[in-house]
C-alpha cells in the first residue's frame, strides 16, 4: 500500500485515469438489461480510490465540467430554441412540468428529513440523473458565506446523494415506460409504434427489426434501349421529366461513356444507367428495353452529402411537401436517404416534419448535389474543423455569465461557471444551426467534450468526496435510496397523467417518449427505442430532452439557495 501511496502523491493525475477506465469497465456491466453506465462507474470507482486521500489541483474539475456543459449546450441549442414556440407548447410544457414536479418532490423531501444543501442537491442529480447539477450545484455550494469544511462536507454530499440515488434513477424510467404505463393503458408498444410509423408513411407498411423495405431502396440499373421503346428518340432532360423517382446518370453509345447534357438524345441500342427507387426503376424499364449486366469497365461516382436545413421556407415542411417544393430540373437525380435531428436518425416518412438545423443525407452526382444543395442549406463538410475563435469566445462568455449573482431569500445565488457555460453554448449551438459557417464545432469534436469532460469531473469529485462517503452513507443511505425512488418516479406519474389528459398528447409512442425526454433518461429513451422497434419515439424525445437538459442543469443553484440547512459541523 505505501508503493501505491507514494505514487499517487508523486502523480496524483494517475488516479484520475485509472479511476476513469476501471469506472468505464465497471460501467459495462449488466443486471439484465440493465447496464449503471460509465459516469455512475467512474463515480463509485473515484470514491473507492479517494480513499487514498488523493490530492488534485480542485482547478481542473472546473475546466472539465465547463468544457462539458459547454458541448451539452451547443448540441442541444438548435432544439431547445425551436421547442419555444407555439408549435412545440403541449411538448415544452410536458418537458416543464416534469422537470418542475422533480424540482418540488426534492424539496419536499429536503425539508421534510432535514437535508442539507449538499444532500438534495444529491438527490436531485440522482434521482432525476442529471449529472450536470452535481457541478452546478458545486459551484453555488463553493460560494456560499462558510466554512471550507462545511463547504467540503456539502461538496461531499452531492456525490454521495447521486450515487445511492442514480441507479434507480436509471433503473425507474425503464420501468415505467416498457411496463407500468403500458401495463395501465394496455398499449402494446410495438403495435402502437407500428400504427404512428403508418400514420407517418401515409399508410405504407410499418418494418419489423432487422427488416428494410427493399421496394424504396436506391439503386443503379443498366437497360439497352430497344428502336419502339418510348425512350428511343427522346431527349435526356424529356425523358428523366417523363419518369418519377429516377434519373438518367449515365449513357453508353458503341462503348463510349457520353458527356450527358439535357439535350442529348437517347438512341436505339444505347446502354442507359439509370438511378433511383426500386419500385420506379421497374416501372422505367417498360420505357427504356431489356435490362443487361452492368460494363466491367464504367464507374458512376456519387456521393453521400450531409446539409445543414437552414431555408426557412422548407424548415416546419413534411418530406412530401419538401419533394414539391422543388421543379423535376431541380430534383433530378437527388435523393434524400437520411435526416438526424440532435444526434438522432428520425424515419424519413412522407409526414416526417422538417425543422431547421435538421441534418439531411443526400445522394446522387456532385453536380446534381451542388444545384439542389444552396436551396437547403449549408454542407457539414465546409465546417469539418472546430472554429477556435468562436469556441474560445463562447467559453468566455459562459464563464462571465457564471459571474452574475442574484438573491433567494437573501442567499446570494448564481448560475455558476457551469450554468453560465451551458447558456452560452446553447446560444452558440443556435447560432450554428443559423449561420453554419460560424461557430463550428464539429460532432466528434462536441462529443468527446462532452463524454471526456464529464468523466474528468465526475471521476474528480469521488476522489475528492472518498473520505467523506462511508459517514453521509451511515447516516442517510437507505432514507436517501427510498427518497431518490420517490422523486425518481412521482415526477413520471404526475407528467405521464398531466400530459395524456391535460395536453392532450394522446399518442402512446409519444406520450411515453415525453416521459423519458423531460427528465433527460437515456436509458429510458435506450428502452423504449428497443420496445418499439423503430424510430418513432425520437421526434418527442428531441424536444423534451433539449428542455429537460437546461431545466435540470439549472436546479442545481435553485435548490443550494432554497434550502437553508447546511450539514453539523
């Protein structure tokens, strides 16, 4: 034990990486279907470790939780600012009125058992796993007029109030919505998310899993032109306006590929490569003659492209309003094979509504992509490098916001560095979906922020809370487990009601995908997403998930300046 000692005051820095890997190879394990989690992970494994009493710079949790909540903010930006609008309101109130009835049942219970600050600020990270609020309620506690060992004590409490309380804040939300809410209602899910997707697809056939309708798959086929077929004789811009879905991309005359121009004519035994829909490409055959094998030797070269929906007149369009918008010149050859919303692939379904900073896949020539492209938007591509100048401002803002105070009950209270940098990355996210040429953080640079930043900071806070766990456990454990059951799942029962009856949000696929959205519970989301077999639940999801995530975050100095007990000295 003394090696062990000496090395970890020799490089304190090699607890937090080791705590980081054995909390995320803790994390992979599974109780059935369910798995704690990489943060809850590096939480237990930090406190395990901080009882080495392990000392490190306090500084570097700080910039940790302040890149994370920054990417958190950025990435949730575009959609939180589109959910304030009438459109979204039954959506944003659902979101609101679970995060508010989580906010009064921690309250509740704070004054009812006496907890300290530090405690139902715990609660309130685990019991509604919201990770963020243990920085945010971090950074209240640190300016609070006491002393450091209150101070400490509290900061201690947080982390031992979100570990009882997180794996059944985990675990409730899979509960309630693959079975209580179900099991009440008798929905099946899989049946009601089947009839949403129909109703979506105007009426076409719902999948099961691991099924794809192969009648609307892309694909390139090769038809030599017979002398009496209607092709014969046509131009190639005539031609491709004749036929829905498919596109001419190519023509081969006495082994020659030919430059192809609207105007070219088609002739009698020409090889003709056409590109489009399944069922369009059988229908073209009639048209054009005899399918033949593919020439060894000729390569169409096409291209998958992402852009950024920022036209306002297509933004709040459904995908079939979408394909009118353009003329058949303007179409041709393009097609849409993908669109993700807040990191998430929606189903690309005729009544599927466009929003913007929507990401859409397209796919066909690059000069059909680049006639189409400027009338959507902007290519992911042109901003595949983070934009240091606009990152560095937007840090900098967030953290001048954290610099603001006000007063509850003469307490005085602020956003913290944390609060102030989710702000600021909200606003900078939005900023991005609006104008992508500025403000560019890509996906992969975002995400490691976000992922890394908050396993430095939570890894940081059990080391720094390991001495003080084994008494806040003592003397809360099991009052504090069934506290966190209950703001756990009094909030989803309150919300689920509220909403199916008062909203009126009687779909079961989104009724339930506001449960999980508006208390941010990613494994609740995971669940549901598996019971339903496809995609339907993520349209709610994004936007109670986008709200729920500033609501929450910003409880934490709410409930550090509401609640006046601080712990016995």
């Amino acid at each position: 034990m003394t090696f062990i000692d000496n090395i970890l005051q020799q490089a304190p820095l090699v607890a937090l990486f080791v705590t980081i890997a054995l909390g995320y190879i803790f994390g992979k394990l599974k109780i059935g279907t369910f798995v704690l989690g990489g943060i809850a992970g590096t939480l237990l494994v930090g406190v395990a470790i901080g009882q080495f009493n392990v000392t490190i710079d306090s500084s570097i949790k700080g910039i940790f939780f302040a890149l994370f909540i920054y990417a958190v903010g950025f990435q949730g930006g575009p959609q939180f600012v589109r959910a304030l609008n009438l459109r979204s309101l039954n959506e944003l109130l659902s979101a609101f009125v679970m995060c508010f009835t989580g906010l009064l049942c921690v309250l509740i219970a704070a004054w009812v058992f006496g907890l300290d600050r530090g405690t139902a600020a715990g609660l309130a990270a685990g019991g509604l796993t919201q990770s963020a609020i243990i920085g945010t309620a971090g950074d209240a506690i640190a300016k609070l007029n006491v002393s450091p060992e209150l101070i400490a004590t509290m900061q201690a409490n947080v982390a031992v109030g979100y570990a009882v309380c997180y794996i059944f804040g985990s675990l409730g939300p899979i509960i309630m919505v693959t079975w209580f809410f179900p099991t009440v209602m008798r929905w099946d899910i899989r049946e009601e998310a089947k009839k949403l997707a129909e109703e979506m697809s105007a009426g076409q056939a719902s999948l099961e899993p691991g099924q794809f309708d192969a009648a609307s798959s892309l694909d390139t086929r090769f038809f030599k032109v017979s002398a009496d077929s209607k092709a014969a004789g046509a131009t190639v811009g005539d031609f491709d306006a004749s036929l829905q879905d498919v596109s001419i991309e190519a023509i081969v005359r006495e082994g020659n590929t030919l430059e192809l121009a609207d105007d070219d004519k088609i002739a009698a035994d020409d090889l003709v490569a056409v590109t489009g829909l399944v069922r369009s490409l059988d229908k073209a055959a009639t048209s054009i003659g005899e399918e033949v094998p593919r020439p060894s030797d000729l390569h169409l070269i096409e291209e998958k492209r992402q852009v950024i929906l920022t036209n306002s007149k297509l933004a709040e369009k459904e995908l079939h309003e979408l394909h009118d918008k353009f003329n058949e010149s303007q179409r041709r050859g393009v097609f849409l094979t993908g669109v993700s919303r807040a990191g998430h692939e929606l189903p690309v379904l005729p009544n599927l509504k466009l929003h913007k900073g929507d990401l859409l896949q397209i796919t066909g020539r690059p000069k059909d992509l680049n006639r189409v492209q400027p009338f959507v938007g902007y290519k992911i591509s042109a901003a595949a490098v983070t934009d240091f100048v606009f990152f560095g401002i937007g840090m900098a803002i967030g953290l001048l916001i954290g610099l603001i105070e006000f007063r509850i009950g003469g307490v005085p209270v602020s956003v913290g560095s944390g609060g102030g940098c989710l702000l600021s990355g909200l606003l900078f996210g939005w900023l991005r979906s609006t104008h992508p040429r500025f403000a560019a953080l890509p996906d992969g640079a975002s995400n490691f922020l976000r992922d890394f930043g908050l396993a430095v900071f939570v890894g940081l806070v059990g080391i720094s809370a390991g001495p003080h766990v084994v008494t806040s456990v003592q003397q809360l454990g099991l009052l504090l487990f069934f506290l966190g059951v209950g703001v756990t799942i009094i909030p989803q029962i309150i919300t689920f009601y509220f909403s199916y009856y008062v909203l009126r949000i009687k779909n079961p696929i989104e009724a339930l995908a506001c449960v999980v959205g508006g208390r941010s519970a990613n494994p609740g989301f995971a669940a549901l997403l598996n019971k339903a077999g496809n995609a339907t639940p993520v349209v709610a999801f994004t936007v109670t998930y986008a709200v729920a995530n500033v609501l929450l975050t910003l409880w934490g100095p709410i409930i550090v300046g509401i609640i006046s007990k601080n712990p016995s000295p």
